[in-house]
C-alpha cells in the first residue's frame, strides 16, 4: 500500500517527519495488512452496500435532479479523547451563546443596546423576523440542532469555520458511515474505544419532546420535510424511521383554530412539535413568502400562540449569518463573562468601510463569502480566482458591500484518503451535532467531509466532496 | 390510522409491484408459447401478443414493425419489459413502485426498500444496454420476477400489520383481481369461440398458458387433474374459492382488506361495493358460463372494481 506525503497543512495521521501521530497507528499496522487486492474488494461491498441501500442525496442544477451516493471514505477520521474535550466545551459555550443571542434580539435587544453588534447589521438580514418579535420559543430553546463546522490551521488548532443554526444536516451519513464501515472493515475497531453514536435519533427525539407545548404525556411529533426532491430527503426520511414518527410534508398538515394537525386516513390528529426541514421562508406562506407550496398556510400564527413548537425555531437563522460570526468571540465575553475556548477565524465584514477597502485591496489572498448562502454557492476563492474573475465579483460587492465577508484562506488540515488505489492526503473538515433539550449535548462523533479532488478546498457535498466516519475515543481510565 | 399521503403511496406501491410482477410472468410466458407455436400457426402466435398489448395497453397502434412477426415481438417484447415510456412496461412500474416507496420509506422496512431497490436498480441496468438475444431476456425478467418476489417476501416478513400494511395488499389485491379479469376479457373470445379454427393440441396449448401466465396451472391440476377443459379451467379462474389469482379470491382479498380499513361501526362505501361483488362471484357458477354470460360479467367485475378504485381514493386519500 502506497502512501502519499502530504505537501502543506497540518495533516491528521502523519507529523511533519512523516512519522505517525500514535492515536493512528494502531490503524495503519491493520490497514497495512491488507494487499491492494483485498481493500479494492471491499471497497465495491462497500458501494454495493450503499447502493442497495439508497443512501444518496440529490444534486440540484441536473435535470430531475440526480441521486447520487454521497462517497464515503473507508480510513476513518480518529479524535483523541483530551482534544474532543476542548471542541466539546466549545461547542457547548457556543450554543449557549447563540440561544441568548437569539432570546435578546427578539426581545430586549440588550446587545445591540449596548453596541455589542451593531444593530444595522442584525436587524437588516432578511433571516431576522421581526413578526417574532416578542415570541418566546417553549422552554425558551431556539436552537435545538445545531451542526458547527470546524477546521484545523497549519499548526492543528481547530478552528470555528461557521455555525449552522436554521437545518443543519448530514447527522445520517454520520450514523450511516459507522454502519457500512464496521461491516466492510470490522478489523479497523479491534484496538479503538470508539464512543458509540447510534443513540442519536432518541436523543433528537427526546429533545424534540421536551419542548412540546402541551403538558403531560406522549406529545406526537412529525418530521416536516419539504418532500422528495430536496437534497436532503434521504436524511429526513432516515430520522423519521430512526425516531419512528412520522415524516410529513407540508400538504400533509393543516391549521384549524389555532392548531396544526395532520390529516389522516380516518380523521385528523393534532401535532405537538414540528422537526422542520423546511427553511423560514418556506414554513408559512401567509406569513413569509406567499408562493411556498412546501409550507403550511397559518403555522405561524400557531406557533406564535405557543400552541406548536417549531425545532429550529423560526428567525433562528439570523444567529449563524456569516457577520453575525465576526462577533461571537464578543458576544462569548458579553453573555457569559467567559473566553472563547475554540477561536475562530479572522473575519473581514463588507459593511465597515475599513473592512471593505482591505477586502479589495487583498482579494487575491481572502476567500470571500456571501452571508446569506450555504452549501458552497456564491463564494471565491480569491487566491486561485483570475484578475478579471476577482474584478467581476468585486463589482457584484460594490453593489450591497453589507452582503459580503472575507476570510483569510485557511490551509486546511489534510487526512490520508483512498484514491486509485494509493492513500492519499485530501483537505478535511468537522461538522459536529449539538442538541439542545434538558441540556445541550454534543453527539460524539460528526461528519468528516473530505475535499475529493486534491487540489480542492471545498468540501461540500454538492461541490464533490465526500465523508469519513468520525471517531471520538473514549478517555482511557486513570 | 396513517396520514392520507401515506396511505396514498403505499396503495400504490403495493399495485404497482402486483403489476410489475403480472408482467413479467405473462411476457415471460407468452415468449415462450410464440416461440413454440410459430412455425406451427404464425398468426396464433401473433395473436398472443396482440392479446398481451391489449391487457397492458400504451403501445402505439400503427406499427412498421407490425409486419414482420419477429420485429413485431421484438418491438412488444421491448415495450413491455424495458421501455421508461412505456406506462405498462415492468420497469415503469417497478420505477412508480421505488419511487412511491421511496416517498414514504419511512413506512417500511430496510429489507423492504433493499430489496425493492436492488431490483429496480438490475433492471435499469438493462435498460441502458438491449436486451440483446432471447436468453438474456429471459435471464433478465427472470431475475426481475424473482427479485419482485423477494420483495413481496420482505413485505409478508417484515411489516407489521398496521393500516399502512392494508393499504399496500389493498393496491396489491385491487391490482390482482383487475388484471386477471382484463387477461380473461380479453383472452375468452377467441378461447370461447364455438369452432375452435386451430387443431386440439395447439388450442390446449393456449388454454395451458393461460393458466400458467396467471401462475395457476399448478393449482389447476390440483383441482382437476391434468386434464385441460374449457369449462374447467374457466370455472376455476372466475370462481375458485382458494387459487389467490381467480377473480372471486380476488375480490374477497380486495373485500377483506377494505373491511379491515374501515371503522368497525359502518361499512365504507367501497366496502360495500366490493362486499356485494364477493357475494355475487361466490354465488355464481357453472350455469353463467354454460350460458354464455361470462364476458357481460367479466365486463360488470371491470365496472365495479372502478368503482371501488375511486370510491376509495376519495375516501381515504382525498384525492
């Protein structure tokens, strides 16, 4: 088995000698065992099983929109216990944060009061609603999934890259890698404590019960999923079976005196709390854009009354806008009088004309991002952007600056990958899963995406990327 | 008690594999008989695909190929087996099958949706190749068929026995009863006619096959012995209390499963409409074909499992 030495970055498995880092070994003595024959075998188990298995996602653009398997990377992604631990008590200060972030904004505004961010920029995002203002979630909980996506710089310090609080999703491929992966190469987890995630959809569930509005017992809960064709579909109909409700679709639901039920074959039953799938804009053509067909005409009114509950909550996308970032490290301090234990990266924003002047003059060296979008769309990568591609998008900011951020380009960390039949270093990232209920809990685990294409820094799905299974180990005893 | 959309989906699901199913054994059963029987009687084999375009019909009716017997084979061979256009080839159904499954697979189990799927995706392996020559066909709707069959397994196996089981053997068995009911309309008039035109063996032959493509030859002889009679064989795929593809277990199938749907204080309307049909194909017998009143009540089954197909959407699908 040949390995590739990574060139630049921080790699995961081997130091800068090109020695293996110790939590790898054990993993690359078993991998080494195998002949070139045997893992190109149970590689083709591996994608059969996927296949079979109909664990594909969508592509947009293509016409009918194609299922395609997501790739899945069998050299798993290892986390040592003592480092898990920092990004644990990160994530978990970082949620905290943004659900009182959240509660201020669409109440007092203290924060904006006291020009922690500056109001301008808050209450000028279309993900801000000021229809909620005022409207208290149950149990005061607007983030009740939250998926974080982390890098690692050059000198293997993880870093916040962005927070995804609207309907962050992968969390199957997550519980969906560990499946295919133990079957197609038990002996990786011989010498592991790999922590277990399998427990994931009850906890989801859990946490979706605890915030239902109707006290007392089994409150019903319904996945609402914008339906077949949307990218993510596989994953919305894995978490309804995994929880064992059911997945309903907008048209599925309808509002009668203030309440949400579904219609059924015999008869119709009120519904508790709503896994909504379906951006803001979509839920509630009365309230927000009138040409949704995927939403349900009056929900919002429901959920304002407290008679639904709504996981993420609705206006709970004005906390992970790419501004909003900038001012985490600050509103950390503001709200829990703490430091931040995972640092972040240095964040340009266009509105501040100081800002915008260096994002000009230092296009070539930043990777600018515009604060509404996911998944990749409408970004440049100013460093390997041509002069003429970096002056048209520079004309684009000029018109809505506000609309803009910038970052420095961040080598990623890079972590031995099968390619054509030889390991290979390709750029990886992190996104874990936080739920938020009783407590805010951090799934152990997450999805690694992988950048496919050596030369490629993106690592979303829709952009070629694919995944790794993520283990957190278990801390060994004292 | 499932969401209507549910329901919907699963009814569906369960036709559509029925249909699937029906169609791959009747095309892998007339092949073999037109292979048979064509140098013998060259229009009695193109008349058993002319019958089979009339019980899956959406070919289109003027044909080049029509002349020549082997293109005009070649061409329903194709349309009936792989065809994406072709709203009653297998793999169209197969195709409605997944995708209905796959809307609602929340609904089923892994070994359900697997084993559907691993089907589905066979068959549109072949549908980006041809099928090139006879055994390839043959081997390709055979592998179709048994990976249906395993699905069904799946099904009987796996699912538990909620409303959204009902719904899918519903589609199943409303499936069932209606095509076997349009393959005998539309195979009897000629079966039936009062001189034969073809010599004995040949017409037994057809008699034989007609049995075979409603998977039933097996328990024809159970019942009757090997020996083939007209009046027999009609007897026992109208009326025969426990072959699952006669008409009358069929619409006792359909009339059980609505029963069960529906709230146990009233009879739904399709119910009732179905109810009544049981009662009439379990009652009925010997002296409605002796007078030669099979086709007018073939013709009233159609009529009335349309009927049920509406009523039933409207009631519980909302559609």
């Amino acid at each position: 088995m040949k390995w590739v030495a990574a060139r630049s970055g921080f790699d995961e498995v081997f130091d800068q000698r090109g020695h293996c880092r110790a939590h790898y070994s054990p993993l690359i003595s078993v991998l080494e065992a195998f002949t070139k024959e045997d893992v190109e075998r149970r590689e083709r188990l591996q994608q059969l099983s996927l296949r079979s298995q109909g664990i594909t996602f969508t592509v947009y653009g293509e016409k009918e929109g194609i299922e395609r398997i997501f790739p899945f990377d069998f050299v798993p992604r290892i986390i040592p216990a003592s480092e898990w631990k920092t990004i644990q008590d990160g994530l978990v200060q970082r949620i905290t944060t943004l659900n009182l972030f959240l509660l201020d904004i669409y109440q007092e505004q203290q924060c904006l009061k006291d020009r922690i961010v500056p109001p301008e920029l808050v209450l000028s995002r279309k993900e801000y609603k000021r229809e909620l203002l005022e409207v208290v979630p149950p149990r005061k909980i607007f983030t009740h999934v939250v998926g974080t996506d982390i890098i690692r710089d050059d000198t293997g310090e993880y870093l916040v890259l962005e927070d995804n609080c609207r309907c962050p999703s992968g969390v199957s491929y997550v519980l969906e890698n560990r499946t295919v992966l133990s079957r197609v190469f038990p002996e990786f987890f011989g010498s592991y404590p790999v922590r277990p995630i399998k427990d994931y959809p009850t906890l989801l569930l859990d946490t979706l019960r605890f915030v239902a509005p109707r006290p007392g017992q089994n409150p019903v809960v319904v996945v609402l999923s914008p339906g077949i064709h949307n990218s993510a579909y596989f994953e919305h109909s894995f978490l309804a079976r995994e929880m064992g409700v059911p997945l309903v679709e907008g048209r599925d639901l309808l509002v009668e005196g203030n309440r949400v039920f579904m219609r059924r074959t015999h008869g119709k039953r009120q519904v508790d709390v709503i896994y909504r799938r379906i951006d803001d804009d979509f839920l509630d053509p009365l309230a927000f854009r009138r040409d949704s067909m995927l939403g349900v005409p009056g929900l919002l009114n429901v959920y304002r009354e407290g008679n639904v509950a709504l996981a993420n909550a609705p206006g709970a996308g004005v906390a992970d806008d790419k501004s909003v970032y900038a001012f985490m490290p600050r509103l950390i301090k503001y709200y829990l009088g703490e430091e931040p234990l995972l640092p972040q990266v240095p964040t340009y924003l266009g509105f501040r004309r100081d800002d915008f002047r260096y994002i000009g003059e230092h296009l070539d060296e930043l990777v600018v991002k515009t604060t509404g979008d996911a998944g990749g769309y409408g970004m440049l990568m100013g460093p390997f952007a041509s002069a003429r591609e970096r002056e048209a998008y520079l004309g684009a900011m000029r018109k809505n600056p506000g609309n803009y951020i910038a970052q420095p380009l961040v080598e990623l960390s890079t972590h031995p990958t099968h390619i054509d039949g030889q390991f290979e270093p390709r750029r990886v990232d992190l996104r874990p899963f936080i739920l938020y209920g009783d407590r805010i809990r951090v799934l152990p685990g997450g999805l690694t995406r992988v950048a496919l294409r050596a030369s490629s820094y993106v690592v979303n799905s829709s952009q070629g990327g694919g995944s790794k299974d993520t283990w957190v180990l278990a801390p060994r005893d004292p | 008690m499932i969401l209507s959309r549910v329901a919907d989906a699963l009814y569906w699901t369960g036709r559509y594999l029925e249909r699937a199913e029906n169609a791959a054994r009747l095309l892998l059963v007339t092949e073999e008989l037109s292979t048979e029987i064509l140098g013998l009687d060259e229009e009695l084999a193109r008349a058993e695909w002319t019958d089979l375009r009339a019980i899956f019909p959406g070919f289109e009716p003027e044909e080049r190929s029509a002349r020549h017997l082997a293109g005009f084979a070649a061409a329903s061979l194709h349309g009936l087996s792989i065809d994406p256009a072709h709203p009653y080839s297998i793999f169209f159904s197969l195709k409605k099958a997944r995708d209905n499954a796959r809307s609602v697979r929340e609904a089923l189990t892994v070994e359900v949706f697997v084993n559907l799927n691993e089907t589905y995706r066979e068959l549109e392996h072949y549908t980006r190749r041809q099928l090139a020559d006879p055994p390839t066909f043959r081997s390709a709707m055979s592998s179709t068929h048994r990976g249906i069959l395993s699905t069904v397994g799946a099904i009987e196996h796996t699912l538990a026995r909620d409303a959204g089981w009902l719904f899918l053997k519903l589609g199943e068995s409303l499936e069932r009863v209606f095509r076997t009911t349009v393959i005998l309309r539309t195979k009897l008039p000629a079966l039936l006619a009062p001189e034969p035109k073809i010599d004995l063996p040949l017409f037994y032959s057809q008699w034989r096959s007609l049995l075979r493509g409603l998977s039933s030859l097996e328990n024809y002889r159970k019942v009757f012995g090997a020996r083939l009679e007209p009046i027999d064989v009609l007897q026992f795929l109208l009326f025969d209390p426990h072959t699952p593809r006669s008409v009358r277990y069929g619409a006792s199938a359909v009339k059980d499963y609505l029963d069960r749907i529906s709230s146990a204080s009233e009879l739904s309307v399709p119910a009732r409409l179905v109810g009544k049909l049981a009662a009439e194909l379990s009652y009925q017998g010997h002296d409605l074909i002796r007078e030669g009143q099979s086709l007018p009540f073939l013709d009233h089954v159609l009529a009335e499992l349309g009927r049920a197909h509406d009523a039933l959407s409207t009631l519980y699908f909302g559609t």
